[in-house]
C-alpha cells in the first residue's frame, strides 16, 4: 500500500499527485481551456461589435440626442447653411435630419443624415439662435 504524501499547500490536501496541477487540473487541460476562453472572446470582440450600414446608405454623421435644450451665447450668426443631395432614404421608419451648423468653441457643420428616431412619436427640434440682448444664443437642437 502506497502511503499518502501531502503537497505543500495550505489547507493539505491528502492526495497528490506530480501531474496534478492547479487544483487537481493538469498543465495541458489549463491551457486548452485558456486557448478556448481566448478564442471566444476575440470573436466576440470580431464580429460581435460591428455594425452593418446599408449598402444605399450615406454615412451617418453624429447626432445630438438630447432630452432638453442647450443654450450657448456665441460671438455671432453662423455661416450660411450648406446646400446638400439628400440622397435615398436607406427605410420607411428613417428621418431626414438635414445639415445644420452646431457651436462647437467654433462653428462646425454637421452633415445631414437619415436616422431612425429613437422611440415612437420622437420629433426631432432643429438648432436654433436667437438673438437677446445684443448676444448671440445658439440652442441646441435634438429628439424630443
């Protein structure tokens, strides 16, 4: 009969074994598992972060969702609005949000788009500036 050896951990364990690793698992099912973990974690990185525009689709360009408004007092009117082709509407339930100039420490245009509104019965408030007291307030538009 063999006698136990105990291995120099804390709590002993009774039984040892020289291929037992880490917890009784062996240096090779270690690393075939950390093989498998890692793989499944690049694909989700790969594939499951993109995103798929329609083929007809313009790029989108960044649009501000805001829940209320933004008022910003600028040193002036902007430039003239930008003339652009609104081109084909990639579906039924996408908006066009037409190009507009936003105030960005300078005034910056911001392409139009489609976009799909982000709940039923959103409307979307085109920026603004008005004038008040001799200042300039730009107001931010967004989806309301």
């Amino acid at each position: 009969m063999e006698a136990l050896r105990l291995c120099p951990r804390t709590p002993p364990v009774p039984t040892c074994r020289p291929s037992d690793g880490w917890m009784g698992i062996s240096a090779m099912k270690h690393t075939a598992a950390f093989g498998i973990v890692s793989f499944a974690f690049a694909v989700g990185l790969i594939f499951g972060c993109t995103t798929h525009a329609p083929a007809d689709a313009s790029p989108a360009a960044p649009t501000p969702v805001m829940a209320s408004s933004v008022e910003v007092a600028v040193p002036g009117p902007p430039p003239s609005a930008v003339a652009e082709q609104i081109p084909r509407s990639p579906g039924s339930d996408y908006v066009w949000l037409a190009g507009a100039w936003v105030w960005k420490d300078h005034w910056e245009w911001m392409k139009g788009h489609w976009e799909r509104p982000p709940h039923p019965g959103a409307v979307w408030i085109q920026n603004k500036i008005n004038h008040r007291n001799g200042n300039y307030i730009f107001i931010r538009g967004g989806w309301r």
